[in-house]
C-alpha cells in the first residue's frame, strides 16, 4: 500500500521559545512525502538531493503512525514495515518550518497508506508529528505552532507545553520571503536570550488572539532578532510598507505579509541582499493527500 501528501510551509507571527505560546501561518511552499508500506518491518527514509541527510524524523514519523494505527488498518504493526522519501522545496534550517512539512507530509501519507486517512482528525496527526521531531530532536519547543499552521492552514494560535490549539484563522495574504545564504538550525537556538524577551512576547500573544497579526509579527520580529543576534535591516527595509513583518522562526529567514503592490517594492529592496527571495501566498488548506 502507497501513501502520498504534501504539506506547506510556514511564516512566523509569535515565536514559542519565550513563553511556550507561537503563533504561526502556512505559506506556499511545499514537503511532499511519499510512503511505501513493506511486510519486512523495516522503516527506511530518503530525502531526495540529500543522500547523506539524517531521515530520523521522518522514519520516527511513519514509526509512530504504524504503531497508533496500524490495528485500525487490520494489519499487525510488528510485521509493518516502509520505505518513506521526502522532496521539499521549502529551504532547511532557513526558519520556513521546513521539518514541520516533512512531519506532516509523512505522517499524512503513512495514514494515507494505510487507508486510514479520512477517519484521523488533521490536528490529531499533526500531534504525532510532534511526538516525533521532539524524538528526533530536531525542535526546542516541540514546534506545534509551526506543525499546526502547516497541518491545518491560515494563522494558528497555539500552547506548545499541552499541544493545545488555542485560535484558528483563515487569512489570504500575500507573503514576502528573504532568505539569506546562511542557516540556522532551531535546535541550536539561545533558548536563554530568547526567554529574557518574554514581556515581548506574552504583548505578541494577546496582540495575536486578539486579530492584530501583523503587528505581532512586527513585535515579535525586532525582539527575537535582538534575541537572537540577527539584523534588524531587513525589517527596517519592509516597514512602513507592509502589514507585518518578522524574523521566521529562529532564522535566518524574514517574512512580511501585506498588498501585492508594497510586498513588491521590499522584494526589490531586498533582492539587493545576498539570498533569495520570493514572493508567495500563504495556504488555507494545509497538508493534504494527493
């Protein structure tokens, strides 16, 4: 049995490390997971372009799907075995949630193939995600926000010390990417420096539940850029032209979110950078199975 999902990617509006509260929204990038169910009980990941890449996660993703639903399927989990390759177009460690899609891509389609897919609540496989890339260690915070946005679509409010979903939102935005050359992995982040920034923080949460998206993602951006040790510049360049802009997750990507017509006046601004841009909409719709 064959499963197939793709998943998107996602912007910041609350980083969690501070508080344990993040918000996020899905953007227009996207993880595909293909998974190939095998009766020799051996699980086995692939990135596609990256043979030498740790498949951790995504195996650990399709173990604990096997294992929370493989009785639902009729099949005995012991015997169930896979073969799981992602493909992603979504850069790694640039802030843009690119394990959050892998996750949810591969724990969609491992319930995909094994037929299961329509009878598990989204937000329930978006927890199993989670499980799994704090089992992989791949998170400081267990990513909810970021696996939730991605998993269900439009801006996510959420708890990630319960995995509880706080708010929900579809919004259509056109969103502005720029990522510079460098990376930065989110396991490696100064959780330290960032909960000195709490006060900051808790003022993004109740600016997010209360709708005002794009000024906490502009508070959120200059606190965790401080935080972090990343440039302010980027965000001086966007403002005040858009609606909101931050720094993504912890680096090094920045996302601003606004009118076509001013997104595409930073864009030229910031194509003067070193790194890469790109001019995206963010999703409703989430991962799906194709």
């Amino acid at each position: 049995m064959d499963g197939r999902a793709v998943a998107p990617a996602a912007g910041t509006i609350l980083n969690a490390l501070a508080t344990g509260t993040g918000s996020a929204f899905a953007i227009d990038l996207e993880t595909t997971a293909t998974v190939e169910l095998t009766s020799d009980s051996d699980i086995v990941g692939d990135i596609a372009g990256r043979p030498d890449a740790d498949a951790t996660l995504i195996e650990r993703c399709v173990e604990l799907t096997v294992s929370e639903y493989a009785d639902a399927a009729g099949l005995d989990e012991t015997d169930v075995g896979a073969r799981v390759r992602t493909e992603s177009e979504i850069p790694m460690a640039a802030g843009l949630k690119s394990s959050s899609a892998a996750a949810n891509a591969t724990v969609l389609a491992t319930l995909s193939a094994l037929e299961v897919a329509d009878s598990v609540e989204r937000i329930e496989a978006c927890r199993l995600g989670v499980r799994a890339a704090r089992d992989a260690g791949v998170t400081a915070t267990g990513a909810f926000d970021d696996a939730s946005a991605s998993m269900l679509g439009g801006v996510t409010v959420t708890d990630n010390a319960t995995d509880a979903l706080l708010a929900r939102e579809e919004i259509d935005w056109t969103a502005l990417v720029y990522t510079p050359p460098e990376q930065s992995y989110s396991a490696d982040a100064d959780v330290s420096a960032c909960k000195r920034v709490a006060p900051m923080a808790r003022l993004v949460e109740e600016l997010a539940l209360d709708g005002r998206y794009g000024e906490a993602m502009t508070v959120n951006g200059f606190a965790f850029s401080a935080a972090l040790e990343f440039p302010t510049g980027p965000m001086i360049e966007a403002l005040p032209d858009v609606a909101g802009v931050s720094l993504s997750g912890t680096g090094p990507s920045y996302v601003a979110v606004g009118e076509r017509e001013s997104l595409e006046a930073v864009e030229r601004r910031w194509d003067e950078r070193d790194g890469t841009t790109r001019l995206l909409q963010t999703r409703t719709d989430g991962t799906q199975t194709t």
